[in-house]
C-alpha cells in the first residue's frame, strides 16, 4: 500500500490509513472499533528508528517499539519499498497428531483471498 508524504503518523511513525472497511462487512469473532477484526498485520519502516515495525492495520499495537517475531523479521528483511506499509495475515496451526488444528486453515486461506481482493479494489483502506 502505498504512502504518500501527507499520510498522517502516530507514535513510533506508524501510519494512519484511512479505513473503507463497513460495520458487519465481514463475518468475524470480534471486532475493532466496531467494525470487523481483520487481524491484518501492516510493516512499515520507521526512518528515525532505521528499522521496520509492525503493527495491526485497525488499531496501534502496544508491540510496536519490540523487536520483531523471527516469521515476521524474515519478511520485512526481504522488502525494499520503504514507502509502502506491506499488509500480512497470519496464522499459527499445529500440525503434530497431538496439537493438529489444520481445520482452520481453509477458511483463513478463503478469507484470505477475500481479503486481498478487497484490499486491491479498495473495500477495506480508502485509496
């Protein structure tokens, strides 16, 4: 996603994207500000820190100042546009006969597309 100069920053340099996104757009399990949790992870880099940050796209995260997670350092070590905030979505399932929870995966990968969808046709941040 792109970010101009007069997008708007909040602490740590985090941008403030405007939302598209509708109450009850999206079936979920909770909500942000009453409109639907994405859990949408966005990287952006921070140029007085020097570093990338993450932190959800809905709201300011309280981790925003830590390091990053090893899964989600191993992908901002990979980006080069520094003008962009990069948008994630993650999940962790156990896949060892113990722990399995693999039935979540094809709704996340389904919601997934869904989601990146939208994204492109403006639906969720304003363009």
């Amino acid at each position: 996603m792109p970010l101009s100069a007069a997008t708007p920053r909040g602490l740590q340099r985090r941008p403030e994207i405007a939302l598209a996104l509708k109450p009850n757009q999206y079936v979920g399990s909770s909500s942000v500000n009453g409109l639907p949790n994405l859990k949408i992870v966005m990287l952006y880099w921070d140029d007085s820190a020097g570093r990338w940050r993450a932190s959800e796209l809905q709201a300011r995260t309280a981790r925003e100042d830590e390091a990053l997670p090893p899964l989600v350092q191993a992908v901002a070590s990979r980006l080069t546009d520094r003008a962009r905030a990069h948008l994630l979505r993650m999940i962790s399932v156990r896949l060892s006969p113990e722990w399995s929870d693999p039935a979540r995966l094809p709704k996340f990968l389904s919601d997934t597309q869904i989601y990146q969808t939208d994204l492109a046709a403006g639906r969720i941040v304003v363009r």
